[in-house]
C-alpha cells in the first residue's frame, strides 16, 4: 500500500513553533510526524457535526428497539430541548445563557 503525502503550509505563532520544535526534538521524531499524529488525535477526539448526529440516531434506534419507540409527548420534549440547547448567544456545548427556570424539560444542563 501507497500512502501520498502533500505539502501543506501553516502560520503558527513563533513561541508555538519554538515549543513543537522543542518537543519533537526531545522526542527524536520529526516535526512533520509530531503534527500529524497531533491532528489525528484531535479529529479522533472532535468528531465532526455529521459523525456526532449519526451517533445520536444510532443510539436512539438502540433505544427503541430496546424499549419501544418514542412517543409524540416525549420527541416534543426532545425538540424543545435541543432547541433550547442550541439557542442563539451561548457556548458550543450549552448554547445561550440560561433561562430562569433551566432547560423545558427540567433537567440541569
């Protein structure tokens, strides 16, 4: 097997470099080598909007077919969570601010 390697160009800050340098070179590997096996971590732990909502569907067809499907009241309570969650004006994992009272279906974020 043939594995191609392409040439990317990166604009890092000088005091960043200076430390991956350091830390490559205390690892006797190159930087090259050191960042790759960086972003592989990174995206193997930062799964993507399209891998995270195939997860969530996975586990829900789990769920059903262990328990049963979801009824209307409970998928209503699921999108008013989640429209809370995702409510403009806050972080990426919690939305906005919260609101008096907490989340619609009353369970702590």
């Amino acid at each position: 097997m043939t594995i191609e390697n392409r040439h990317l160009t990166l604009r890092l800050d000088a005091g960043l470099i200076a430390r991956l340098r350091d830390y490559a070179q205390a690892d006797r590997r190159p930087v090259d080598a050191v960042v790759a096996d960086a972003v592989e971590e990174y995206l193997g732990a930062h799964p993507n909007h399209e891998q995270r909502r195939a997860a969530g569907l996975a586990a829900m067809r789990e769920y059903e077919a262990e328990y049963g499907t979801f009824t209307e009241e409970e998928l209503a309570a699921a999108d008013a969570r989640i429209d809370w969650l995702m409510r403009p004006g806050g972080d990426d994992e919690h939305g906005g601010e919260p609101l008096e009272g907490g989340p619609p279906d009353g369970r702590d974020v």
